[in-house]
C-alpha cells in the first residue's frame, strides 16, 4: 500500500466512524441514557452486572466492567461487574468438557440471579456462545442487553434489548460501541449521583 492509499483508507476509516457516531447520536442515546439508570438501580440494590463478548468485544466487556469496580471519572463507590470471558480457568474447563458454546451459558447460570443485567457486546451478533447465554439469563429471570452491529442480527432477537451500531467494518462497530460504553458508564455516574427524591407519605404513618 503506497502513502496515499494509506492515507486515503485512513480518511475512509474515520468517516465511516464518523457516520456510525451520527447514527449512534440520533438513534441511540435514549436507550443507553434509561440502561444508565436502570443498571444504577439494580447495582444499587445489591445486584450484579455480568458482561461477555468474544475477542475485541470481550476487551470491551473487561472495559465495561472494570469502570464499575473501579470509577469512570468522579470516586464513588465500587459496583458488583463481572466479564465472564477473564474467568479463565472456569472458561477453558467449561469449553473442555462442554464445548465453547457452552462457555457463557454456564457461568451465567452460576453467577447471575433474578433482577441481574446480562450485558452481550458482539460486532456480528451471530456469536453461538453470547446466544446461549442470553438464553440461560432469560430463564435464571436476569435482564438481557446487546450492544451489536448491524441489526437485524440473532443475538437482537434473544436479548431483551438491543442497541445496534450500523456499520460496515468490525473495527468501526467496535470503536463505537466503546464510545457506547463510555456514555452508558456517564449515565450510571449520573444516576447514582443524583440526590433520591423524598420517600412517598404512606397512609396512617407518622412522619
């Protein structure tokens, strides 16, 4: 590849990001804002984030999950979030004894209970192993977010949320999703940082 190409693939490049961030700014910050406040809500209370992807989608899971047992930009408290890909031990003996399909689904049913978030990153939305384990969630009662490339895609269809990212690269949905990453961690911030309304009166009671 001469200079120019370079160049000219590099100027490609971050057009195409560019336009995957206007389609996440149009289309997805709602979603991201209410799954900010509503994953502060279930933390919050005791419960538990677990989050999975494959390759460069698990690195994004780890990226998630480490901003919630650590802090994103102000201190605050440490939240329960685990990436179920860096239990390694667990992940090569489930993938030895139960194939590597199996690898999530396993882990989810161990660790996640009712009222928990199961958090899928995938670029294709097709990963064999992230469909499984929305399906164990689902039927151990915990919520199931996908952060996906392109949509329609399987993955969409067994969560019970989904925020795509319509690009045509790998590399362009992966750079979005950690700008998704990042914004749902501002919505969490904000959210566990804002003063609580005052308790509704209950009848008969006292003050």
């Amino acid at each position: 590849m001469t200079e120019h190409s370079a160049l000219d693939a590099a100027h490609l490049h971050c057009r195409s990001l560019q336009e995957a961030l206007d389609g996440l700014r149009r289309h997805g910050l709602p979603r991201i804002a209410d799954w900010g406040g509503r994953l502060a809500a279930v933390l919050t209370d005791g419960g538990r984030l677990l989050a999975a992807g494959n390759g460069g989608s698990a690195a994004q899971a780890q990226h998630l999950t480490a901003e919630l047992v650590g802090r994103y930009r102000l201190e605050r408290r440490a939240y329960s979030a685990l990436a179920l890909h860096a239990e390694t031990s667990s992940v090569t003996a489930i993938g030895n004894d139960y194939g590597f399909d199996h690898v999530y689904a396993r882990q989810v049913t161990a660790h996640g209970r009712p009222g928990d978030v199961l958090m899928l990153l995938s670029t294709s939305g097709r990963s064999a192993n992230l469909i499984a384990a929305a399906g164990a969630a689902r039927r151990a009662g915990l919520c199931v977010w996908a952060l996906t490339g392109p949509g329609p895609n399987p993955l969409v269809e067994a969560a019970h949320e989904a925020l795509c990212v319509e690009a045509g690269s790998t590399a362009t949905v992966q750079e979005a999703h950690l700008v998704a990453v990042h914004l749902l961690c501002e919505s969490f911030d904000a959210a566990v940082s804002a003063p609580l309304a005052p308790a509704a009166a209950v009848p008969g009671r006292t003050p």
